[in-house]
C-alpha cells in the first residue's frame, strides 16, 4: 500500500496538515475548496462581485467584470459599454473623499426662545396650564380674578403683607401684558 503524501494545499503561508492523495496530493476537504476555487465563475456573478467590491470600495476587477458585461451582452469590444463601466470602475478606486463641509442648519432664533420662555413664566404666574388653548378673555378675567385676591385691603392692616400683595399684582399685571400683547 503506497505510503499516503502530505496534502499540498496551503493557505496563508500555513500547509494542510492532513494527508492526502492524487496528483497533485490532496486531503478530501482541500480537493473540494480547490475544486471550487477552479470553477469559473459565471458573467453574472463576476459583475455581482464587481459591483459589491465597488459599494465597500474595495479594488474592482474591472477588466474581469466588463469581459463578464460584453459576455451578457454579447458584444466584442463595445466602445461604449467598455468606457462606462471604466468610468464606473474607477469610482471604487478613488480613495473616499472626505465629505463637504456643511453649514449646520440654522438653529431656533434666540428671540423665538426667550419669548416662548416669557410666555411659559407668564402663564405660570397667572395659573393657566401649559397646554391650555387661551383666549384674550380668560386672561382678562383671570387678573380681576387675581386683583380681587390680591387686594391690599385683604392685609388686614399688615403693611408687610399688603406690600407682597401688592408685588404680587404687579407681577400678575406684567403676565397679562406679555399674554395680552400682540404676537411680534
Ligand atoms: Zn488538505
């Protein structure tokens, strides 16, 4: 019985360490990768390769894909075809261009912002909810409401009181402005 050979297939630098037979010596699993490997691979999948290789800007085999091309085509030598899938091909050999630079988009104006936090505080002030859809009227109502409430005669006498009532109207007042006051 001849003494089996040491299969001869390598793969990165490394040989199989299995034995093998044949000419040349290949182990089984070896023979079928190698097998593989020697099927030429059909017009349609050389582009879809080409074209794959193109998407993750790997090198392209571009002469390999436009014989595939010319061969669904079934076309010798078309000038056309060959020069667009050139041009097509290099695209996957320029190195990725860093993008442009973008002008942010413009952000929300300042003035926009301070109002709506003025408007937000005011409605705070005169007990209306967030949400809350407001008509002029409301508001109207809400501050005699609120100077009702707020009246210095409902101190008692107490001078210290009566002047935070009346700090509080002021600043109810100055909330019914900023409702009441037509938007810019
Ligand atoms: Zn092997």
């Amino acid at each position: 019985m001849p003494r089996a050979k040491r299969c001869t297939f390598r793969e990165r630098g490394r040989r199989c360490p299995r034995d093998g037979h044949g000419e040349p010596a290949l182990c089984n699993a070896c023979r079928v990768v190698v097998l593989a490997a020697s099927v030429p691979k059909s017009p349609t999948q050389t582009i879809i390769d080409a074209l794959a290789n193109l998407m993750v800007g790997r090198p392209v085999d571009a002469d390999g894909a436009l014989g595939a091309l010319q061969q669904i085509m079934g076309q010798r030598g078309g000038a056309g075809i060959q020069d667009v899938f050139r041009q097509f091909a290099d695209v996957g050999r320029v190195p990725a261009q860093a993008p442009l630079p973008r002008r942010p988009p413009p952000g929300p104006d300042p003035r926009v912002a301070e109002r709506a936090a003025e408007i937000a505080a005011a409605r705070r002030v005169l007990g209306f909810t967030k949400g809350e859809v407001l008509l002029e009227q409301q508001i109207r109502d809400r501050r005699r409401e609120l100077a009702k409430k707020l009246h210095p005669d409902r101190a008692g006498g107490d001078a210290r009181k009566a002047a935070a009532l009346t700090a509080k109207m002021a600043a109810v007042n100055s909330a019914a402005d900023i409702l009441l006051a037509p938007a810019p």
